[in-house]
C-alpha cells in the first residue's frame, strides 16, 4: 500500500503552542479524517505540508517526494479547500478560472464549467455574492478540475447546514470513485466522518493521539456509566473524561483495560465525537 | 519563467476590479495637465498614483487571504516574489509609454508646450524615484504584510521626498554637490546617458530589493 502523505516526526515550536513528533501516513485510495477541537493543530499541520509554515524538523513527504524540493510538481497535484474561499470577493468565478488555469497543466475548463453547472453556480456571479456553501462548492470545483491526486480539505463544512454538508459528502464519494485519488479531512465535526472516512488521526493540544483505522479507532475505546463507589481512585485514573453527576459516573475507556474494572459496570460503543470530547475534557485522564 | 508570467497575469487580475481607481488617477492627472498647462504636473501625478496602486496587490490579497492561495498553487514563494516585481515593472514600462503618447496628444490639441526630450527625461528621473519607493517598501510588505508594514514601509518614501527637498541647499558647497554639477555637464551632452542611467539605477534598486525580498519571504510563516 503505497502512500500518499506521509509526515515523520515533525516538530514546529510557537510562542505559545506546539506540534510535538507529529507522524501519519495516508495510504492511496483511501479518506483520512484529520480530527481534534479547535487549536489542537490540524491547519498548522496542513499549514506544513502546504509549505505555508517550515517544520523545526521531521520530514514530509507527498506522492514519495520531499514536499519542498519537489514543491511546484507536488502542488498540481493538490486540491485544496479551506473553511474560507481565498479568491478576490469581486471576481467573477470566470475570472477565478482566467487567473488559476495558468498555474495547472491539466487544467480543464469544460470540467469546470460542468462542475459549475453541476453546484448550481453562475459563472457570471461574483464570489462575495457566493452563500458560504455555494463558496466551498467554488473551492471543490477548482479542486477537481484540475484532476487533484491529494484533496487537502480544512474544515469545509464549519458554517454549513444540514444539506450543503450531505451535498459535500455526496461529491467526495463520487471524487473517491477512482481508486488513485485520497482525502485529508480535518474537521472538528466528526459526525462528517462516521460516513466516508476510512482512517483517523487524531490530534490533541498538539500531539497524535491517534492514527489508524477509524474502525480500530471505534473499537478501541468503550463508552462505560456506572453507579457513584463502584471505582476505586486508581480505576478512576484509567478512565478518559472520567465525570461523575448524581447518580452515577460516565467515561471512555480503552477496551483492553475493561476487564480490570468491575463487571457491574456498562459498556457502549463510542463515536468519534465522544472520543474526541472526552479528550478533551479537562485533560486525558481522570486523576 | 512561466510561473512568474503567470503570477503576472494573476496581480493583474487581482487589481482587475480596482480599475476604476486608475481611471480616476488618469482623468484627474490629465485634468489638471490640462488646468495648469504643463505636463510636469501630469508626470509626477500620475508617478505618485502609480505608488499607490503598487500597494493594491497587497492590500488585496491580504483582504481576501490570498496568500493562502499562492501555497495551493502550483508556486515557489520566490516565484511570488519575483512576479510582484515583474508587475511592477509591467506597469512601469506601460505607464511611461501611456504617458509619452499622452503628452505628445495634449501638446498638439491644448497648447502645452512639450519637447520629446524633455517629457522622457522627466519620467525617466520620476522612474527612478518610483523604482526607490518601491524598492524600499516592498521588502517590509513581504516580510511582515502589509498592515503591519505599512507605517514602516512609508517612512522611506517620506525620508526620500524630504532629501529631494533639503539635500541640494545642505550640500550646496561640498563635493557631492561639484561633482553633481559636472555629472550634469557630462549628461546633458548626452541625453541618452541622461535616460538611461536613472532607469538603470530604478532597475538596479528593483533587483537588489527582489532579491532581499526573496530571502525575507522564504522565512515568512504564513
């Protein structure tokens, strides 16, 4: 399985926060859901592998290659979608293709006329006329008309309702039909990746968590609830997000250690937003 | 070379929508060109909102988050750098052009007294002090964006305006000031070292200043 994206202890110190021995692969064919709550650093990480930060040290790697020795190859092959659109709010999304296509030998303007017709959007429309989905739909087509191997998306649906995220998700299953493409999605709405993703990494306050398959990720972790008393304190201590209200405790648990607590206690399948919540809530573990 | 052509093309369509600032600068130039009857006024007029539209493809991209954008293309940041300077230069050839055929048409319909030679020397000389300006401020936009920049990237220009204005009575009796005048002796018996050398010098300045420009925009985080 040869990968795509491929991140090796990389470090990026800042004044007050960060990236610590950061490493992922994301193999080819495949969605990588990029998850953790604001601030933990997914867009410094992308913001490394675009070139727009330089990394203390470690090494990045796109389609085998150095990412900056080999930077203007790697970036055709790169589509990428933000949480906003970076385009002049007065062009006219003509005018966004005259001033992109020069940068992309495979760019296809009947493709991106097509996909304009197909998100419903009017090339003659300006993009600050643009509703903020339509905006993410812009951003999608000049992904994809320049035939992008790598969809880098950060945070493509923060501000979308219900239907332009379901619309987003329809389009990325159809771009994932050939096998040779792949997805970073980072998010912070992980409902989105219960869906299409087939991997997760998970960052917290700056660290990978997690970097697996989002199947192993799900079963790894156990929801518990339980009555007050029915852990001692070093229990206590294995449980992620331990919270104890009136009459009874909840947490997320690795599920290797759930034998070694009481067989009273309840165990549930978790969500990846109920890892990452309880990730976060006030520290990893309960002490 | 293609990248950079094509980064070119892209400042031209960033400005694109901002057009109509140009037109105006252009009518109010000729306006009063025409109002005072020289074609000094429309020179330096025209020079001055030249460097005021030179800041608008930063002002632009930083309005729209754009350099976002220059990362997802198919770039390198030198690549950036060295097409910004190329517009400039872009702009610059075609503003002398404009204003050449401009002054000649308004001395043949408006009775502005105009001699070739005098119109080129004067927007050669407005040239270099152009090509200074922006040799001196964009290096700070590079480095540090140009809101941030934008106070410290002006001071140049006003410490260059206030030279142009009391340097030539403080040094009226030393050497720099002899040797100016024999220069100009030697210059005005060739015109065409009296063009050429300011553009040399504004060319000179632009290209140091890409290159120092390229190194502090390499280091950038974006």
């Amino acid at each position: 399985m040869s990968n795509i994206l491929e991140i090796k202890a990389v470090n990026k110190a800042f004044e007050k926060f960060s990236l610590q021995n950061i490493s992922f692969s994301l193999p080819k064919g495949y969605i990588m859901g990029f998850i953790g709550q604001n601030g933990a650093g997914k867009t410094t990480t992308i913001k490394l592998v675009l070139n727009m930060l330089t990394a203390d040290n470690g090494s990045i790697k796109v389609f085998g290659k150095d990412h900056l020795l080999y930077e203007q190859e790697i970036k055709e092959r790169i589509g990428v979608v933000m949480d906003y659109p970076f385009y002049v709010d007065e062009w006219s999304l003509s005018d966004v293709e005259r001033s992109l296509l020069p940068f992309y030998a495979k760019w296809d303007s009947k493709k991106y006329n097509y996909l304009l017709h197909q998100f419903s959007l009017d090339a003659k429309k300006k993009v600050k006329e643009l509703s903020r989905g339509m905006k993410m739909k812009l951003m999608i087509a000049v992904a994809l008309s320049h035939d992008a191997d790598l969809l880098i998306l950060d945070e493509p649906t923060s501000g979308l309702d219900a239907v332009a995220r379901n619309e987003l998700m329809d389009i990325l299953t159809s771009y994932m039909a050939d096998e040779n493409k792949c997805i970073l999605f980072s998010t912070h709405i992980t409902s989105d990746l219960e869906k299409i993703a087939d991997f997760i990494t998970f960052i917290d306050n700056g660290r990978i968590i997690y970097s697996d398959t989002k199947d192993d990720l799900l079963e790894n972790y156990l929801l518990i609830k339980g009555g007050l008393n029915q852990l001692n304190s070093e229990q206590k201590k294995q449980i992620i997000g331990y919270r104890e209200h009136s009459v009874g405790f909840d947490g997320l648990v690795e599920k290797s250690l759930v034998h070694s607590l009481p067989k009273s206690i309840i165990t549930e399948p978790s969500s990846l937003d109920e890892i990452v919540i309880r990730f976060n809530m006030g520290g990893k573990k309960h002490e | 070379m293609n990248k950079v052509i094509s980064f070119i093309r892209l400042d031209l369509y960033t400005i694109k929508p901002y057009r109509k600032s140009l037109y105006f600068y252009m009518a109010l130039g000729l306006i009063m060109a025409i109002a005072f009857k020289s074609l000094s006024i429309l020179s330096s007029f025209f020079m001055v909102s030249l460097v005021l539209i030179m800041a608008y493809p930063f002002t632009i991209s930083e309005k729209n988050g754009m350099e976002t954008l220059y990362s997802t293309l198919s770039l390198r940041r030198k690549n950036v750098v060295i097409g910004r300077y190329g517009f400039v230069l872009f702009i610059e050839t075609i503003s002398i052009i404009y204003m050449s055929v401009v002054a000649a048409l308004l001395s043949t319909f408006f009775t502005i007294d105009f001699s070739m030679k005098e119109t080129l020397l004067t927007l050669s000389m407005l040239s270099m002090v152009f090509s200074f300006i922006i040799s001196l401020q964009y290096p700070f936009f590079f480095r540090f964006g140009y809101t941030k920049a934008r106070t410290l990237a002006n001071i140049p220009v006003f410490v260059i305006v206030l030279a142009l204005g009391i340097l030539p009575n403080l040094m009226e009796k030393s050497w720099i000031f002899q040797s100016w005048n024999t220069f100009s002796q030697v210059a005005e018996a060739n015109p065409i070292l009296l063009f050429f050398l300011p553009l040399a010098s504004g060319m000179l300045a632009l290209t140091v200043s890409c290159f120092i420009a390229c190194r502090l925009y390499g280091k950038r985080d974006l």
